[in-house]
C-alpha cells in the first residue's frame, strides 16, 4: 500500500515501439499515521511545558536619601501605623493608640476605610525583620490596589477612562493630576521600642 | 422470508480536518512557547495584583532565596576571537552577594549595561530583614526604582 511504485506497470519498450499506450495511472497512497503519531506527541508535549502565566511586575520607588531638611511634620492623629511582627500578624493603631491585632485579610478593608475617613492619612508600615517578605508584598500590593481603585472612581466621576485620566498629553492632565490619589505611606525600621509595644499588647490580651 | 445478511463495512474516516487542525495547535503551541530560562535557585514568588509586565531583556536579576542567600545575575555581551573574527556572545554572570555587597554588583552590571532595568526576585517565604538591608543599600547608592517580580493573584 504505502509508496507503491509510479508506473510500475510501464511496458517494457521493445519490439513495438512505436504504438503508445495511454499510461496506467495508480493513485498513491502514503500512509500518515507516524506522523500524526509524532505530531500529536510534539503537541501535547508544547501543551503541557507551555506557562501562559508570566511573572508579574511591581513597580517600587525607593525615596532618596532622608537628609535633615526633608524630614516632614505629621499631626499623630493622621498617621495609620501598621505593624507586621516576627511572625506574620499584622497590628493596626492610629497614632498614640495601642495597637490592635487584625487579620491580613481585612487590611484591604481597614485601609480603605481610614483612607475615606481622612483624607490627610499617612502610613507607617514597620515590619519585622524577620517577618517574611511576603508580608511586605501584601501591604504594598493593598496600598497599590487602593491607588488604583481610587484613581479608578474618579476617572468614572468625570466621565473619562482610566487611560485617558493617566495619560500625561491630555489637555486636562493638570485637572486629573490634582485629583489623583497618591497613597502617602513610609515604611520604618522595626526597633525596639516596637518589641515593647508589641510585648504589652500581647501581655494585655493573655491577661483577658 | 429471507433474512439479509448484513454486509459488513469497512469504515473509512477522514483523518485530513483532524490533522490538520492538529498542526495548527502544534504550531500555535510551538511559536508561542517561551521556556523558562534557567534558573540556578528556584524561588516561590509572592502574589500580586500588579499587571505591570516584566521586561524581558537588559534585566538585572537579584534573586533571594527562602534561605536569604542573594545572587546577582545578568547577562553581558563578550567578544571572543573565532577564527581570527571577533564575536560578541551573550554570557551569563551570576554572582552571589551579600546585602552589603549587592549594591556594587549591581553598579558593576549598570556599568556594562546603562539601560538595564533592576529587578528583584524574593522568595516569599525569605524574611523581610533581607529585603530591607537590599533596599538600604539601594538607596545609599541611589538606586531607588526597582521592580519586584511576583505571580498573579486571581481575586479582585
């Protein structure tokens, strides 16, 4: 069946030459099967190494060097401190207050909501060093979301889209630029005196 | 009355359709396909809401490991003489730093490759402290805009 010979049936020449026979047409058939075999083997083997999800970005701007004159006064009561310690539990107080223990999962909410009550809040996320690093990323990614979310209804309430309200040619950009929400946040280094107001929350709460 | 006998067929099926969308798929599958360059420490990103993408060229890699050990990794062009004709190959540099030190791998990188973007890839489960003494470092040497890879989160 597979590759059977192009006219093989072709008349020896000879004698008669001269009298042409019509040629003996044979349809060829080649068989296929090993190489839908390989080519349903190269394809599940794509399928199956392909990642579609690619890795995303986080864009982070560290502010420069802190020098003397640069150093901002807050008022306490604008400033949301957030406390991450040495094993993941996330603690929220506002200024002098105590801290209060939270779930990481409502920080979306918790954040959210202190922003809407004030707009003049700033917040101070201190981290334990030896926290994990995806502590860190949460928060971020939270105070990022409500970045985006809050630019996001604003666009909304003036009727443009979210591309057109970030586009830095845009005839109104002043207008958006002045509208738009930039979360004010610092991150601090844990010390000491964070241990020790951690340590008394703790106690306070075995006291209970 | 008679009874017919049945007559068996050979079923025939055209396999042309399937094959050929089968090719398609392969093909698809084929040029899409980006694998994924190796890596010699394999990290578990954190997750995030960013939809930012990563650059995939003139990167400058810092990975830290769930043991907080750094590596600082990139790739320069290097010339090297092939029967008498100079040929620039790419080369990997993989270096493993400190979080003392990262700050001048990553200045001797930035020398060979001014428009590399910075990109800081951490386990999820290396601690903060890690973390924090890189981006002390960064800011003493002015490095202050770095990306930080993380996978998709799903909920919104």
């Amino acid at each position: 069946m597979a590759g059977a010979p192009v006219g093989g049936n072709r008349p020896a020449r000879g004698k008669k030459a001269g009298i042409r026979r019509p040629k003996q047409r044979i349809a060829i058939r080649i068989d296929m099967t090993p190489m839908v075999d390989i080519a349903f083997l190269l394809l599940i083997f794509y399928m199956v190494t392909t990642v579609f999800s690619m890795p995303q970005a986080m864009e982070v701007n560290l502010p420069p060097k802190t020098e003397e004159d640069q150093i901002l006064k807050i008022k306490e009561s604008n400033v949301l401190i957030i406390h991450v310690d040495e094993n993941d539990e996330f603690y929220w107080n506002m200024g002098r207050e105590l801290p209060v223990l939270m779930k990481a999962d409502s920080l979306r909410k918790l954040l959210v909501d202190q922003n809407k009550a004030n707009a003049k809040l700033n917040t101070l996320v201190i981290v334990h060093k030896d926290a994990r690093y995806k502590s860190m990323v949460d928060i971020l990614d939270e105070i990022d979301l409500i970045e985006r979310s809050f630019n996001a209804a604003t666009a909304r309430e003036l009727e443009v889209t979210i591309k057109e309200f970030n586009d830095p040619s845009n005839d109104r950009y002043d207008e958006f630029k002045a509208r738009r929400f930039s979360y004010r946040y610092a991150m601090a280094p844990w010390e000491d005196r964070d241990t020790r107001i951690i340590d008394k929350v703790l106690s306070l709460q075995g006291g209970e | 009355m008679r009874i017919k006998k049945k007559r068996r067929m050979g079923v025939h099926i055209d396999m042309t359709p399937m094959v050929d969308i089968a090719f398609l798929l392969l093909i698809f599958y084929m040029t899409t396909t980006q694998f994924k360059p190796p890596e010699k420490k394999s990290v578990d990103l954190p997750s995030s809401h960013s939809q930012i993408s990563l650059p995939d060229k003139d990167v400058i890699n810092v990975t830290v490991t769930k043991e907080d050990s750094i590596y600082v990794e990139y790739i320069i062009k290097r010339t090297v003489t092939i029967d008498g004709k100079d040929v620039s190959m790419p080369t990997r540099i993989y270096d493993e730093a400190t979080v003392h030190n990262v700050g001048d791998y990553i200045n001797g990188a930035r020398v060979r490759n001014p428009r590399a973007f910075l990109v800081i890839k951490a386990d999820k489960k290396s601690s903060y402290g890690t973390m924090e003494g890189i981006m002390k470092t960064l800011q003493e040497q002015n490095l202050s805009r770095f990306q930080i890879v993380t996978s998709m989160e799903q909920d919104i």
